[in-house]
C-alpha cells in the first residue's frame, strides 16, 4: 500500500505541535514539509508556535537562572545555608 501525500490542515497543526516535542517519522516530516509549502496558513501557524516556543523557552532559563541567584543570594535562607556550608567545607 502506498502512503497518501496528502494532509489536511487540522493534522498539519497536529503535527506541528507533536514535532515541538517527538521527532516525526520520514513520512510523517515529508508530508508536513509538503503540506507547509503549499499552505500559507499552515506555514505561518508553524513560525508562530516556533515563535511562542522559543520564547517559553528563553523565559524558563531566565527564570531558572533568577531563582537560582535569589537561592544563592547571602540574604536569602537558602543562600545563608549555602554559604554556612561552603565555609564549614572549607576549614
């Protein structure tokens, strides 16, 4: 049995956003690329929710890294417990 080529919009989406998390099969990616050239909406619907992707993914870091500093940070219990530590490890 041939595999059909051809993908409506409601699974192009789908597929979109399944490709954000798996990577899709051969077939699976030639007919979202197939799809995404000849779709305009589609195509657009995949730069935004890249867009929004890397955008959440930017934000997390930095807040990881803002939590991170605020444990870290002398006035903080968190950060006094490290630094209590770090001088204990060091006598």
């Amino acid at each position: 049995m041939k595999p059909s080529l051809h993908l409506n919009c409601k699974k192009a989406t789908e597929m979109v956003e399944k490709q954000a998390v798996v990577r899709l099969s051969f077939w699976g990616n030639l007919k979202l690329k197939l799809h995404l050239a000849i779709c305009s909406a589609c195509k657009t619907y995949h730069r935004q929710s890249l867009a929004i992707d890397q955008f959440f993914k930017e934000h997390s870091e930095s807040s990881l890294r803002e939590e991170e500093i605020k444990e870290n940070h002398p006035t903080s219990s968190t950060g006094l417990k490290n630094q209590i530590i770090n001088h204990l490890n060091n006598l």
